[in-house]
C-alpha cells in the first residue's frame, strides 16, 4: 500500500461513517443543529431530529440579527425533520384561530392554535392536508395536517413555533417545552 495512502486510511478509521439514509429522508435536510437525537412528541408520528433550533442560527435563511453572533439569524421556532406527509397531531387543546397575519415563509396553510389556558399561540408551520377550520376546538392527540415542505426551501419539516396568545414575532418563546420531547 502507498504511504500517501495510510493517513487517509487511519483517518477513515477513526472518523465514524455517516449513518445510512432512512427511508423517508429528504435530501434537501441539513442540520444546523448539534443534537443528533431522534426525539418523540405527541405532535408527530415517530422519532425526528432538530434541523433548527430556537435562536441564533447559521442557518442561511435567516437576515442577521442583533441578538446574534455576527453573520448569524434569529430562528423563533424549532424545525424537526419529518418525511414528507407524515401526520401532524394536537399535542396541546386549544382553538384554532386565524393565521391570516402570517407570511409565506410560514407555507400555504400555518396553522394557529390558542391555547387561552396557558396564554399562547401554538404555530404549525409548512404543512399541507390541514384538516381542522378557524374555529374548531382541537383536543390533545386530534388530527391537524401532515407535514410538508410548503414554503421551506430545506425539505419537509414542521416549524413549531410558540407565541404569547394574540402577539407577534417579537413575542416568541423557546418552545422545546411545548413539543414534550423525549428520547427515542
């Protein structure tokens, strides 16, 4: 074997292989995010790892922001990849309020529900098949949508996103909490 080729074979050694691509997995995920845990919530079916987490990102999607590091963007949710069309459930009550003040970086159908107990505006973002109306009363484990790649330039994914009930952008909360996450 050739000298020149013995770093590179140790180097190969030491550095663990990528894993293999699961079924399901779209191409166009990439994880900003150093957790490379698969997580379970009763919002989604299965085990799905954090592509973005909450705050400073160096996800390119996001303008630079203040509260960040030079050159990074504030991300006011949490994406999780999700095959695409995988079904998304109430993992919290509440009424479906409208999502008219959202933009089209939130996809064709962001779906709002208020929970009034808690005071926020639970976001569910980039989906499609949404099955529930402004209005409706949704109870912890119904049917809400499947998720999409509607309006995300990285994939099929749920942005899941938490706001003070009735409040803006700048009213966003960290909301790994209200995923109730656990290790697969």
């Amino acid at each position: 074997m050739p000298r020149t080729l013995l770093p590179a074979l140790a180097l190969a050694l030491l550095v663990p292989a990528a894993p293999a691509s699961a079924a399901g997995d779209d191409p166009r995920w990439v994880f900003y995010s150093h957790d490379t845990t698969a997580y379970t919530s009763p919002w989604y079916a299965g085990a799905h790892r954090t592509m973005i987490g909450y705050g400073c990102t160096r996800a390119p999607y996001y303008s630079p922001d203040s509260r960040c590091p030079v050159g990074r963007g504030f991300h006011h949710g949490i994406d999780v990849a999700l095959p695409c069309g995988t079904p998304i459930r109430a993992g919290r009550a509440g009424r479906v309020v409208s999502s008219a003040a959202y933009g089209p970086a939130y996809g064709a159908q962001p779906l709002v529900i208020r929970n009034r107990r808690l005071g926020v505006d639970l976001l569910v973002a980039h989906a499609r098949r949404v099955y529930v109306s402004v209005g409706d009363r949704v109870r912890r484990g119904d049917r809400l949508a499947r998720a999409s790649d509607s309006g995300a330039p990285d994939g099929c994914h749920l942005h899941f996103e938490v706001r003070t009930a009735g409040g803006g952008l700048d009213d966003a909360r960290r909301p790994v909490a209200f995923l109730d996450r656990k290790p697969a």
